[in-house]
C-alpha cells in the first residue's frame, strides 16, 4: 500500500528571479537567474544534479516543447531534462516530478525549474491556444475573468451572502496582498491600493473589478531536492522536508451535469484532503503556518480557504474580514503578495510559492518575517477553469514537524 513522500525529499536550494515585465531580458536569462541563486543557496556545483523538471506552459511563446532549452541555458552536464505542462500547476508538476526522482531512489539530487515569458507576446491576457478538450469552439467567448465572476455568482448565492459583503471580502483580498507585495522586492506590483480603489475600480467581469485580477508577467523560479540524509551531510542541520505532495485532475464531471452547482472547485478539496492525510495533519487551520494559494482572482482565494477545509462552508468572508489571514493573522496568505502582486508566469508559479515558504522557514524573508518561525507551510495551485481543471497542494516543514 502506497505511504507518501512524508519526510523523504529534502529542499537544499531554492531560487527566484525578480518577476515584472522584463523587456531586456528572454526566457534564458530568467531560468539562470532564478538557478544561479537555488546553485548557490545549496552550496553546490551544478554538476552534482543527477536530472532536470523544466516547466512552461506557453511553449510556443519563448523556449519551444522540449527540455534542451533548460540544459542548454543553464550548462547542465549531459543529464535526462524533462519538460513538463499542466495548466497553471506545471510550476508544480516540474517540482513533483523531481520530488519523486528522489524518492524512488533513481536521483540523489534532482532540479525542478519553472519559468515564462509572456510580456513580448503583445497579448492583453494570458495567449489564447485551439487544442486540447477545454478549448471546443462552444466557448469561443469563454475568458479566465468571466469563468471565475461565474465562481463568484455561484459561491454567493449558495451561501446567501449579500453582494456588498462579497464586493468588501473581495477588496480585503486585494488590499491585503498589496500591503505584502509592497514589502516584496522581487514582486512585479509593489503599490499599496485601499477599499475604496478597488471598489471604485473598472469592472472586468462582475462581480470582478481591475484590483481582483492578477496580472500577467514574466519569471523563473527553482528547486533543487535531495534526501534529509545527503542534505544535512552537505551542512543543512535542520531540513525543510516535503511532508505532502498531492495531485487531482478534473474528469470534466463538473462540466457535463448538475450534481456540482459553481460554487467550489472539487479538485481543491480532494488534493487537500490526500495531502493532510498524507502529512498526518488532523486540523489544518490549527496546523498550517502559512499559505500561498492560487490567487488568479480574488474570489479564488476566498473560495480556495473553504476548499482547503481551513474556513468552515461559507465562513470564509468572516474569516477574511477578521484578518484571520493578513500578514499579522493567525494563518497568513499570500504573505509575498502571491499572484496579485507577482503576476502568473505560468511555468513559474508553483514554484514561486514554495520559494516563499522556504524562505520563512529559514528565517531569511526579510521585512517580511513571520515573528514565529513557521513550521508548516502549504502552497496550493489551481490550472484551467472551475468547471475543468488541474490542483496541486504540497506541504513543506521543518524537519521533525
């Protein structure tokens, strides 16, 4: 019977490259610039990585489809490079990949970078693409912002809320992630916004204004993992481990009948639910430390703290309000400012968010610390759409957590 990956994947180094729109630079550069510093942060050489986990979702746009452009960018000596794509979880699925190299025995140190570059495309929004299942020419005016307002309208009728307090928990979201991304010198977004800026905002997709959105940018960011044991041989005394990695595609169920009403994503709530079983995690609102979730709207956070089963059903906007998850909460979220400040490189994010943890957890965060030292971290990423869709959870922590 399968038992996990708890506490058999060490992270020795981690990297992130500043996100933003960065005209001067191409895909290479953010890849070396996010490596360059995960190499020096695990104190090693480069030709001690065993394999490569290269994700980008946008391929026709920068790199191309294969895994040479990792390699050849980066100089890597002559290892198995995979190049990996799962919607807005590929950041994720590149850090899976390696993880479980490792675990199986087949790595001892293994590579997972994720990166994108989207701002040369002259493209508003994220690039539109004709294939696969969620593109049928049915949803030819189909658009992220409309799908998630759907969410919104779903997730407040359910639950009787008034509009207004939706529109204010909605704002608080942004507003919050403002003041963290202000403290953030890697984030694209570094402006503080009030209530009334985003209330007051353009109206993209109602209930969904200009400050619920993020935006879109370009940015690399790594892992390097290892074993507990060969990381504190290299001097790691206290490891950050891997205590739960979880996966949950869509079967497309949400999409063809009216047993699913809108109103929360199903994959969210199954990787959750694998994920604190895998990490022995009874109460994860008593247990977690930290969160970075998928915060491509602001309702999608709302939503996604009941989908991790942190908020009780339909308490998440009291929970928001009460700043149960500002950076001075009892559980903060987005405490880098996540997506809403950083953008969504698409290959990079997952990524991005682990890098985040990582740092509180070795106390290395800067204006950002956390006064308790975190011990328990979740990052939760979300690709497709409500109806179809990919979600990733992994939780990381201290050694011994």
């Amino acid at each position: 019977m399968a038992k996990g990956i708890r506490d058999k994947i060490a992270i020795v180094g981690m990297g992130c490259s500043k996100f933003g729109e960065r005209w001067n630079d191409n895909a290479e550069d953010l890849m070396r610039e996010a490596f360059t510093e995960a190499l020096g942060d695990a104190g090693i050489e480069k030709d001690r990585i065993d394999a490569a986990w290269f994700a980008t979702a946008i391929e026709e746009q920068h790199t191309g489809k294969s895994g040479i452009p990792l390699a050849v960018a980066l100089r890597l000596p002559l290892i198995p490079v995979t190049r990996v794509e799962n919607f807005c979880a590929s950041g994720s699925e590149a850090f899976r990949g390696a993880a479980y190299a490792v675990a199986s025995g087949a790595c001892d140190i293994a590579l997972a970078l994720g990166v994108e570059k989207l701002k040369d495309t002259g493209y508003g929004g994220l690039p539109q693409r004709s294939r696969g299942s969620v593109n049928d020419l049915y949803w030819a005016n189909f658009s992220a912002p409309g799908a998630f307002a759907q969410l919104a309208s779903a997730y407040r009728a359910r639950h009787k809320i008034p509009r207004e307090d939706l529109k204010r928990a909605m704002a608080h979201v942004s507003v919050k992630s403002h003041a963290n991304g202000a403290k953030n010198p890697k984030a694209h977004l570094r402006n503080r916004i009030d209530e009334d800026r985003v209330l007051n905002a353009p109206m993209v997709a109602e209930p969904l204004g200009l400050f619920d959105c993020c935006g879109v940018s370009d940015g690399a960011a790594c892992a390097i993992v290892t074993t507990p044991e060969i990381a504190r041989s290299m001097g790691k005394s206290r490891p950050i481990t891997v205590k739960a990695l979880q996966l949950a595609v869509s079967n497309g169920a949400e999409a063809q009948h009216n047993s699913w009403d809108g109103s929360h994503l199903m994959t969210t709530r199954k990787a959750s639910e694998r994920a604190y079983e895998e990490a022995g995690i009874r109460d994860p609102r008593q247990a977690l430390d930290l969160l970075e979730v998928h915060d491509c709207f602001s309702i999608t956070e709302l939503v996604t703290m009941e989908d991790l089963h942190i908020s009780p059903e339909g308490g998440a906007v009291k929970d928001v309000m009460d700043g149960f998850f500002d950076a001075d909460g009892a559980l903060p979220c987005q405490i880098d400012g996540g997506l809403k400040c950083f953008g969504h490189p698409i290959g990079a994010s997952g990524l991005r968010m682990l890098y985040e943890i990582y740092l509180q957890m070795t106390e290395r965060a800067g204006e950002r610390q956390r006064q308790k030292e975190p011990a328990l971290g979740l990052t939760h990423n979300l690709g497709g759409f409500p109806h179809q869709n990919v979600c990733s959870i992994v939780i990381v922590g201290q050694s011994g957590a």
